[in-house]
C-alpha cells in the first residue's frame, strides 16, 4: 500500500514537472507497458521500438509507441504499426493502473479476404497472407470490436482512432481486388454506445479515386446494430461484390455513389436494408465481347430484405439516349450454395417510358406505361423477359424474350404482340433502317385504315444475321401494290416479314377500274422477296380478281402495262366477267414502262358478249379461259360468232404499237352458220351439223378481219335438189374457205371436193340483203357438168340466180329437179342463165352452143336455144318431171336436125318436134314429128328401094329426093339403145313404116317394116294397116350397120291385103326396162303441139274436094 502510495506521488511529481515536454520512457515504464498490454490483449503480446511519454496538459498523459508490433504466442506478427498513440487517464496512472482512454494508430497495414464460402479473413503485420482474425461473415468481423473493447485493461477507452490505413481487399467468389490508401477509421464509446466511423480512398486500378464511408453503432455486447456506407464514384462492379442484392450492377461500367442504410437486430440478423445510388454516366456491359449500351446516368432507391431475398425498387430511373424511364418494381434474388446470385426474378413497372436505341429513330419513341417480368442470370449473362406489357395510345403492346452475352457478343430473340395501332404510329415505331424497303412500301402505300394483331419476332447472334419476323393484320384500310394503278379499297387482310421477305396480303378489297366498275381483288398479295436487296429491288404482285371484262381490260391498260393500247383494243371491247390469277414482278423504282414489268395471268371469263372483237359480228360465250403475260394475251374455249358454237383460241401478241391478232380453232357448220354470216346460200342446201378448223387474223387497228376454214364436213349434210346432188352427213369431203369478215363478210376463195361435186371459187355478200355473187370458176357435178357457175343474190329469202357462162352438161347422168339422189330434199330454186358449150343427150346427140334461161323454182324450166351436134340449130323447152327433165325440140329444118342428131344424114327441109320425156334414172320416151321433108341417097332405103326394083323411086331419090309429106315415130332411149316402137313417113311417093332397135353404142340395126309404093293412090288402104303402109304393101327388114344394112324384102307380101300382112313380120320390140321407171310418163301440157293446120297435099285434096262439090 505504501508502495502504490510512494509510486503514485512519484509518477504525479513526474508528470507535472514533465507537462508539454516528450520524454523517453525509462526501461521499468516500458517494462510495465508491456506487461499491462500482454494482460490486456490475452494470448497476444505487444512489442515497439521507442516509447516516449508526452503530457499535454496536467490531466492527459499520452504514450507514443513506434514501430509496434502485436505478436501472437508464437511470437508472430498479428498487426504492425509505424506509430501508436495512447492516452491514458491520470488518475488511473497515479493509482498505477494502465487503462489507455484513447488510442491512435498510425501506418496500419492489412488485409481482408472474403472466401468463395463468404466467410472473412483479416490479416495484418509482415505476413499478409497469414490469418489474425477470422469470421464467418463481415458483420461477425465488425463484432468483434465488442470483444475487443470488453478487454478490462480497455474499459476507459472512449475513442480509437486509425489514420494513414492501408488495406488490400481480395474478393475470392469475384476474383477482384482492391487497394485501401490512406484510410480513417474512428471508433468512440460513450458509455455502452460504441460507434465506428470509417473514410477510405478505394484504389481498384481505374483512373479515378472512389471513396467509401461506413458507421457502424451498436451497444457494448449487444447483437443489435445499426450501421451505413456512403460511397462516392466507386465502380459498380465494385459494389456489385458487397452482396447479392447488388450482384446485378456487376453489368454496369460506370462510377456509383450512393448510401446505404440497415440494422441488425437483437438476434444478430440483418433487417431489410435500404439503399440509394446515383449512377453516373457509363454503358451496360456484361463482358468485353458485348456492345456497350450506354446510358447518361442513372438513380435507384430500393430496400433489401435478407430473410425474404426481395430487392423492393421504390425508383430505378434510366437517363439514355436509348432509353429514358422510371421504374419501380421488386425482384426475388435466387442464392446459390455459395451465398452468391444465382438469378434475379422481378417485376418492374414505368410510368413513362422513353426509347431511341441505337438512334433507330429520329426522335425517341415515347410510351405510355410499362411493366414486365423478368429473370436474370449473370453468369452467363441473360435476361428473359417472360412478359412484358407497354401501353401505347391505349392499345397494349406484349412482347417476352430473352438477351444473351455469348462469348463473340449480344445475342437476343423477341417476341412481341399487339392487338391494334393506326398505320401512323407503326410507321413511327418501325425503325428506318430495319428493312427499309418494306418500311417504305408500308408508308407510300398503306394509305388509309387500322392495324391490328400485330407480331414481332426478331433473333440475333453473333455469329449470324438478324432473322426477323414481323406480321400484322389491317382492316377498313386503302392499299396501293402500284403507284400507276387504282389502290385496293375497303381492304382487309395481313402482312408480314420473314427473313427479308415482305408479303402483303389481301384477304378482301376491291378496286375500282377506270371503265366498268369494281374489281374484286380478294385473295391477292404483294411481295417483296428480299429488303436487304439493294437499287431495283424486285418486287412480285400475285393478284387474284373478280370482275368486269371491261374493269379488269381497263386495269391492264393503266401504265405501265397498256396492254389494251399496245394491243390496239379498247377495254370495253368485250362484256362480262372475269376471274382472274396472275403474278406482275417489277423492280421498285421509278419511271416503270412496260418492259420493266413481267407477268403472267390465267383466269376464266364468264358471260362473255363482244360485239367489237369482229366488227359487226356477236360473239358470245359462257366460259372461256384467259391467258396473259408481257408477250401476249390468249382468250380459249367454247362459245357462239353470231350464235354459231365455235371452241377457239384468241391469241393477241404485244410490242411495240399495235398488232394483229388472231383466233384458232373450230367452228360448227350448220345451217345456221350460212344464215349467221348472212351468205345466202339457198335454203336446204346445208344441214346436219359439223366443225371445222377456222382462223381468223384481226388486223391491228382499222381494216377487216380476213378468215380461213378447212373441214372434213362429217356430220354435214349437203344438198342441192337442182343439181340432183347431195352427201349424206357421215359421208367425209373436203371443204377449204378463205376470205373476210366484217358487215359484208366475203369468200374470196372456196374449194370444195366432195363425192360426187367439185367446186372452187368465191362468194361475196350485201350488208343486210345476203348474197351478192357467189363466183365459181369450175364446178363438177358427178359426171354430167362440168363448168363455171354463178349464184346472184335476188334478195332476202329469194333463191339466187344461176349463171352457167360455159361447160358441159350430159342429161344422160343428169337428175335436174330432183331430190338430189332420192334424199328428199327440199324443191326450189331461183333463175338459171344457161350457156353450155355443150349439152350432151344420149350417146350420139348433143347440143352445142346451148344458151336458155330457166326457173328452177320446182325443177329445171325453161327455153333454150343449140345446134344438134354443132350442127343444125334448134329451139327447146324443159320441164321438171318426176325428178329429171322433160325436153321438147323444134326446128325449121327436121332434115338438118336429122342430119346432125346422125339419124338420117340425108333428109332434108320440114319442120321438127321431139319431145323426151323421162323414164327412170337414164332413159327417156320420145315421139318425133316432121313434116314436109325430103331424103335423098338414104343407103338404108335405097337398098329397099333397090331389092324391089322400084326404078323411079330409086332415081328420084338420087335426084330431089323422096318427098315425106308427115313422118312421125315414138321410141325409148337408153344410153345404150334407141328402141323404135312406131314410126311412118308418108309422102305421094311412097310410104314407109318401121319398128325395131337401133343399137346406139355398136351402131347396128334391127330394124322392120312395109314400104307401099304409089303411097298417094295405095295409100287408099290405110284405113286397113299401120300407119305410113298402104294396101299394097312390102315387108322388110334392115340388119346390121347403120351405115350399109342388109336389106331383106318379102316380095309376097305384096299379094296380100294389109289386114292380113302381119304374118309377114315379127311383133314390135317391147321396150327395154330402165332403173326406176314409174308408169308411162305424161306428156307435158306446154309440149302438146299447135295445131299446124293441113300439109300441102292435104290442102290440094281438100281443094280438089271443094271443086268437086261445087260441081
């Protein structure tokens, strides 16, 4: 006790004479020092170089230690440094009880390690790397201080100071380290409160100094705490490693200041914290390969609560030229093993929200409001947007999808929807250089309408182009496809891109053409197939329409395709309507002319009426198909020219001006094709119904179409009663016609080459009236004409006239008036003009130089004038008769007649009358009259005269020749055979009658009969025989050739009377049977001869009679 008093008054006398003046400790103080130290720090010892003590004013004495140095047990070093201040208190010195009040460091060395597990080491001393202090988490570390200060030798202490701190910080889970320079730290006690304060400059290898300053304030052995950190311009990746909750700055690559606030509580955990940072400017950039994004600066305030890992974001504002918003939300942090961020799941709403990204846009886009969840992983960095929504001039926009730091730079896939937005706003957010062609398409040609279900989808790598698909539908909206053609109207349909693609498709619309109304287009499309593609982007419109013939010409004639003026048409050249597909491809530039677009279109044409494709001529059809394309337009199928069917192709080619069209294919014959192009042909002359192959050439503006028709007229049945002709319809032939149409349709040329007829030449017709002429230089009728033959219109419903200008004609083969080859056709006919070079009547009778004129209204009627075998001239008439012709000759010269028909070459003078009269298909019954005739040096007759040695008559026919006052006969004509049934001549001379067959082709003679001399007197008997044989009489027969017969007479005959002569001589010949013969024919009434009046001798008689009885 004395010995504590004596020390005490010692050290009080040492200090008060030692007041403001540093003295070295002497060795006893340094030894105490020591000692009371170790006691204090436990295990540890305290060692220092010098000590100095220094007493400032009378109750505060300090202690200067340098170089000091706190050992473990091992005598290594925990903590050095350079200068150690103590302050102690008096009274406690005097009493000799060490007990520092306060205490300043100086030139602290240390460092803090934070393991991948999260628990702390904090080394100091010369070996940095050994651990002097060692915790679980950083907040137990700061505990510790209770500890320390809880040491008894430090229960006066009331501040702790630390200056000239330096402290390596490494961050193991992070792989980052930094540097604390020049730290402060102050710790102070007042009573159970302890409060540590901190002020450090941050050296991480930036330019610039950060600096941090941290409070922490708690009671003395209580769990409860408060504490906060102020920082100023530290990196944020620097924060981002203080804990998970700020984990996702590590993105961020700009200076951070800020504060943060929180608590402990009772039972040591940490209470929500909460947190305000002031971001600087800076760029987002998860790794060196991404695309910085760079940002202006940015403000966040949120709260963080451990227990529930919730990030609460009361603001998170973003100042950028990409985007500029404020939001607020939470985020869940997922927390791996390690206690690190594993991902970060939140919702974030703006309340207005700003975007230029990449300056897409010439002033920002501007939203109403957003919000979105999302997931974030920072390792690898992705952001997944599970859903975002932006609200947009009342419509909401949705889109998800996900960004990506991959090793070569940002990846990113969006999806995104929207139910609806006007045409103006999608322009707005559609960026200019995001497919620009299409942008511009979308903006020069969807004029009016709304837009809705519109969608998004883009995906990009690093390593690949951006794939983007973007679609909306519109509705009520104007579309153009072509600046030059009318724009689809009331339009409803979609649009969308797909990797360059652009596709605008209409599912409804209309356009209106210029002629002929509206155009219903639905079901058509515009497509460009690459954006990317540079100058002269080709573009396609696939088109699908309904509508007019006329609107849809009048749309093919708008530039640049003209087609209608090109093709020298009009569009309202045709009436009905058409469906129609095709595709236009041009490229998207200006000044587009026709060369410059390609297309193709088919389609079907319904109710097709023309009256302007033919001029003056009705074309009609139900359904024809189309064809068209840049080289031409081709129009087929099935229809009516003025109402005759017809199955055609109408093929227009297109260059430069006009051009010629033509029309192929096939066309019926029928009746009504002669009545439909007005030809006038005669009525019955076609029936049946056949095709044949036409070609019709249109002339490129004004002119005449000109036609050619080639057919096998099967199925046609042709007949021409006049003629006798006709061909059934399945008989085949060969009909070629070529001409032209138009009001007065003609055939400038027509060869026809059918059984039985053969005809060439040329028709013409008279607008409104029918045939004009048909001209035909040859026309062959079986085997019996041969020659030119004209048909002359005699107007409307009249059978023409027919004008024969030359030719032959054999009556042998004829069946004039007929019903062409027993067919039953029809009767009529019109005028007939007949000049023949030759008329041929039997084998051996012809008439040369015929000229006549006849009606053939029911037949072949008519007077006509010839020379019998070019010789004596004669005057005729025919007549119709059970389907041939009825003939009657007269002559003034029955002698030359005679001579030329070969009958009898010697006759002469008297007057002439043959009728023929039909008998089946080939022979005809003829009576002949002449009177007043003469023959001289007949061979036949003078050999008769001769066997019966009639001396005078042989003379006088040598000289003037026998006179036949009548001779008269009836006989049957085959080709082959003249069969005399009855013949007479009679004259004062002799009289003379004859029956038998006269063998045409073999020129033989069979002949028989009486000659009466002195027929004048013997001619008393006649009353008694045959006519031409008197009472006496004799019979003959001529045998053999016409030219030298052989004579037989039977000179008995002559004794008996003419009753009894006939059995003398054979019967008459019966009459040869000919094919179709009908009963006997009837002799025409116009054939019954005039009454000639009395012969000359029959005249004498009756005068001689008159004196007689006048005597």
């Amino acid at each position: 006790m004395c010995a504590s008093l004596v020390f005490a008054a010692v050290m009080g006398a040492s200090v008060y004479v030692l007041i403001g003046q540093p003295v070295m400790a002497p060795g006893w103080l340094r030894d105490r020092i020591e000692t009371r130290a170790g006691e204090a720090l436990g295990a540890a010892s305290l060692r220092f170089d010098a000590l100095d003590l220094v007493v400032e004013d009378s109750t505060k004495p300090r202690v200067r230690m340098t170089n000091v140095q706190v050992l473990n047990d091992a005598g290594v070093e925990i903590v050095g440094f350079s200068e150690m201040r103590i302050g102690l208190s008096l009274a406690d010195l005097v009493q000799g009880a060490f007990r520092p009040t306060e205490i300043g460091i100086t030139g602290v060395f240390a460092k803090l390690r934070r393991e991948i597990d999260g628990s702390v080491i904090l080394s100091g001393g010369l070996d940095l790397g050994a651990p002097s202090q060692q915790a679980d988490t950083f907040a137990k570390l700061i505990e510790g201080i209770d500890d320390l200060v809880s040491i008894p030798g430090l229960s006066a202490l009331t501040q702790a100071d630390v200056q000239a701190l330096t402290l390596e910080v490494e961050d193991v889970r992070s792989a980052r380290a930094w540097t604390v320079d020049g730290g402060r730290m102050r710790l102070t006690r007042e009573g159970d409160m302890l409060r540590v304060t901190s002020d450090l400059a941050l050296l991480s290898g930036g330019q610039g100094v950060a600096t941090l300053e941290a409070s922490y304030e708690s009671s003395v052995g209580a769990s409860a705490a408060t504490f906060g950190v102020l920082v100023n311009d530290v990196d944020a990746g620097d924060i981002a490693v203080l804990a998970p909750a700020f984990e996702w700055l590590d993105v961020v690559r700009a200076p951070i200041s800020g504060a943060v606030r929180g608590v402990f509580g009772v039972d040591g955990t940490l209470a929500p914290i909460n947190v305000a940072l002031n971001i600087g400017e800076g760029v987002i950039q998860p790794t060196d390969a991404t695309r910085p994004v760079p940002f202006r600066s940015a403000r966040s305030y949120f709260s963080y609560d451990p227990e529930g890992t919730v990030l609460l974001f009361d603001e998170l504002s973003v100042d950028s030229a990409w985007i500029t918003a404020q939001i607020d939300g939470q985020a869940v942090l997922g927390i791996d093993a390690r206690g690190g961020l594993d991902d970060l799941v939140g919702q974030f709403r703006a309340s207005s929200l700003r975007a230029n990204p990449d300056d897409l846009y010439p002033e920002p886009i501007e939203m109403e409001a957003a919000q979105m969840d999302f997931r974030l992983r920072l390792d690898p960095f992705r952001l997944d947007i599970g859903e975002a929504l932006f609200q947009d001039e009342g419509q909401d926009l949705i889109a998800r999808g996900a960004l990506l730091a991959d090793p070569g730079g940002w990846s990113y896939e969006v999806d995104a929807q929207m139910a609806g937005m006007a045409p103006e706003r999608l322009l707005e957010l559609w960026p200019d250089r995001y497919a620009p062609k299409a942008r511009k398409w979308v903006l020069d040609n969807l004029l009016e309408g709304q837009m809705r279900d519109l969608a998004l989808a883009l995906r990009d790598t690093p390593d690949s182009e951006v794939v983007a698909y973007t679609s909306f539908a519109y509705e009520d909206a104007k579309v153009r496809y072509l600046k030059t053609l009318p724009p689809v109207e009331k339009a409803r349909g979609s649009a969308s891109l797909l990797d360059g693609r652009f596709v605008v498709s209409v599912d409804q619309g209309h356009v209106t053409a210029p002629q002929g109304g509206r155009i219903d287009v639905s079901g058509s499309s515009f497509i460009i197939p690459d954006v990317r593609a540079r100058e002269g982007v080709p573009a396609v419109v696939r088109l699908a329409t309904d509508g007019t013939v006329t609107a849809g010409l009048s749309l093919l004639d708008l530039p640049p395709l003209n087609v209608m003026e090109r093709a020298g048409l009009s569009p309202s050249i045709a009436d009905g309507r058409i469906a129609a597909e095709g595709t236009l491809a041009f490229a998207m530039k200006k000044g587009l002319t026709p060369k410059d677009v390609q297309y193709d279109a088919s389609g079907t044409a319904r109710d097709v009426l023309s009256t302007a494709l033919i001029e003056g001529r009705r074309v009609a059809a139900d359904r024809l198909q189309v064809v068209a394309s840049q080289s031409g337009v081709a129009v087929s199928g099935p229809g009516t020219l003025d109402g005759v069917p017809f199955d055609v192709t109408w093929a227009q080619p297109l260059g430069q001006g006009p051009q010629p069209s033509t029309v192929r294919g096939s066309i019926e014959l029928s009746e009504r094709t002669i009545d439909a192009f007005d030809l006038g042909l005669p009525a019955g002359l076609v029936t049946g119904r056949g095709s044949g192959d036409i070609e019709i050439a249109l002339p490129a503006g004004e002119g005449v179409p000109s036609f050619v028709l080639s057919t096998n007229l099967r199925g046609v049945r042709l007949s021409s009663p006049p003629l006798g002709w006709s061909k059934p319809a399945a008989t085949p032939a060969s009909l070629s016609l070529s001409g032209a149409l138009g009001e007065a349709p003609r055939v400038d040329r027509l060869v026809l080459d059918a059984p039985g007829l053969q005809a060439e030449g040329s028709i013409t017709a008279t607008p409104g009236v029918g045939l004009e002429r048909a001209s035909f230089s040859s026309v062959r009728v079986g085997n019996w004409m041969n020659g030119p033959v004209e048909l002359v219109g005699q107007g409307r419903g009249a059978p023409p006239a027919v004008v024969v200008r030359g030719g032959t004609l054999d009556l042998r083969e004829a069946d004039f008036g007929g019903s062409g080859s027993g067919t039953g056709g029809q009767q009529g006919g019109g005028p007939l003009s007949l000049t023949l070079d030759r008329l041929q009547i039997t084998d051996t009778i012809a008439l040369d130089g015929m000229s006549g004129q006849f009606n053939m209204s029911g037949g072949l009627d008519g007077t006509f004038t010839a020379r019998v075998n070019g010789g004596t001239p004669i005057r005729g008439q025919v007549l119709p008769q059970g389907g041939r012709s009825a003939i009657r000759i007269t002559s003034s010269d029955a002698g030359g007649v005679a001579a030329s028909a070969r009958i009898l070459k010697q006759a002469r003078g008297g007057t002439l009358d043959l009728t023929l009269l039909p008998v089946g298909a080939a022979g005809f019954d003829g009576t002949l009259s002449v009177k007043e005739t003469r023959i001289q040096d007949a061979p036949a007759i003078a050999a008769l005269l001769n066997a019966l040695s009639v001396v005078g008559l042989i003379e006088q026919m040598g000289g003037s020749g026998i006179h036949f006052q009548d001779v008269s006969a009836s006989f049957r004509l085959t080709p082959s055979t003249m069969t005399l049934t009855q013949a007479s001549a009679t004259g004062p001379s002799m009289g003379l009658s004859m029956d038998g067959v006269y063998d045409v082709a073999g020129g033989q003679l069979n002949m028989q009969g009486v000659i009466s001399p002195l027929f004048l007197i013997n001619g008393i008997g006649s009353i008694f025989t045959r006519r031409g044989e008197g009472l006496i009489g004799f019979n003959y027969t001529l045998r053999g050739p016409a030219a030298d017969p052989r004579v037989q007479v039977n000179p008995l005959s002559a004794l008996t009377p003419g009753l009894f002569r006939e059995i003398f001589r054979t019967p008459p010949p019966d009459l040869p049977q000919v094919e179709g013969e009908t009963p006997a024919p009837v002799v025409p009434e116009a054939f019954a001869p005039a009454d000639p009046g009395p012969s000359d001798a029959e005249r004498r008689r009756q005068e001689r009679q008159q004196r007689i009885d006048e005597r």
